[in-house]
C-alpha cells in the first residue's frame, strides 16, 4: 500500500474497525477493503457499510467519492412495463385518455392519438420520478433497519430473527427489479439499432 501510495479509506472518516464478514462460526473481521490514492484523500466524501443484496457473508462497502461533474443529457426513455401493474399509474392514464377523447373531439383521431400518446409518456416520466423516489425512501429506511440489527448482533445483543429475514426478503426483492430495469436499459441501443439481441442477454 505505501509503495502505490494507497490508503484505506474508511479509516479516512472512522478511524476505527467495523466488521464487513461474519463467518459460520461467529467469527467475525474486515477483510474487504477499498483503497484510493493518497492525492484522493480529501475527495472521499463518505464510506458506510450496507445489507449485501443477496444473503451473503459480506457486507457491501460503499464509498462515496467528490469528482468533477460532467453535464449528462436527457438520455434514452423507454416504457416500463411493470407500470400495468400499478393501479394508481392505470388510473391517470385512463384519465388523459378520456380527456383527450372528450375535449379533442373535433379533431382527426391520428392526431388524437399522437396528443395521447404526447401525454402520457410525459406524465409516465412524472409519475416514474415520483414512484422511484419513493422507493428509494423505502429501500433507506430498510437499510437503516438492518444497519442497526446487524450493529446490536456485532455487540451480541439478541435481534429478531424473523424480522431481519423479512427486511432481508424485501430488500433482495427491489434489488431483483432493479436489476431487470438495469438489463432493461442495457438492451435498449441493441433493440432500436440492430435487428437480433445477442445472446448474452
């Protein structure tokens, strides 16, 4: 490390040990590390431990690093599907439909169609936001739940057992439908440029 001028980062905001694996044992270490450059130290903006996505022995370390922004543009958009399946989402499209059939009437119905279609892709980009916001709320608030089971079992203090599975069940689950909209997003350039997806996705 000091030859690559390496630091350990979490020791850069806590100065102290935490565990990241519990063996079947009991045992328990830090053994996973992450190291950046020493010119880097005072980028590290912070470093937590966080509830693997699957069951697993480790626990994740995320690091949080300040570099220079670069401006993004407005990106690919493509409709997510598992929208049919919320009930509130069906509801507010039902109702730009009815909008655009009752005060667009006098209207060609092609251009009837496009208006709809116009306002409902925006209001799915809205109610997406809003919907992914809330869920990241939920998913904080479950890891904040198992951040603070796992500390009172490192002290060997007793926890409930089945409400940490449960937090675990759940937390496993988003992670589940965040990686489909990850593999998603991934397919998108293939499905709109080429004719045939690979077959590694």
């Amino acid at each position: 490390m000091n030859s690559l001028k390496l630091i350990d980062a979490w020791y850069i905001k806590h100065k102290g040990p935490q565990y990241t694996f519990t063996a079947c044992t009991g045992n328990k270490s830090r053994i996973d590390y992450i190291l950046v450059s020493k010119h880097l130290e005072h980028n590290v903006k912070n470093i937590t431990l966080k509830h693997p996505p699957q069951k697993d022995k480790h626990k994740a370390i995320l690091l949080d690093i300040i570099l220079n922004k670069n401006n993004k543009g407005p990106g690919y958009w493509e409709y997510n599907t598992k929208l049919n399946e919320d009930v509130e989402y069906n509801t507010l499209i039902e109702n730009i439909a009815n909008d655009c059939e009752n005060n667009y009437d006098d209207l060609d119905s092609r251009i009837i169609w496009e208006m709809f279609k116009l306002r409902s892709q925006d209001a799915s980009i809205k109610y997406g936001k809003i919907r992914a916001k809330k869920k990241r709320e939920y998913i904080n608030s479950i890891q904040t739940q198992l951040d603070n089971l796992n500390k009172k079992e490192d002290k060997g203090h007793t926890i409930d057992v089945n409400e940490k599975e449960k937090l675990e069940k759940n937390l496993n689950n988003f992670y589940q439908e965040r990686d489909d909209g990850y593999m998603l997003r991934s397919k998108y350039k293939w499905k709109t440029e080429v004719k045939e997806v690979p077959h590694f996705f």
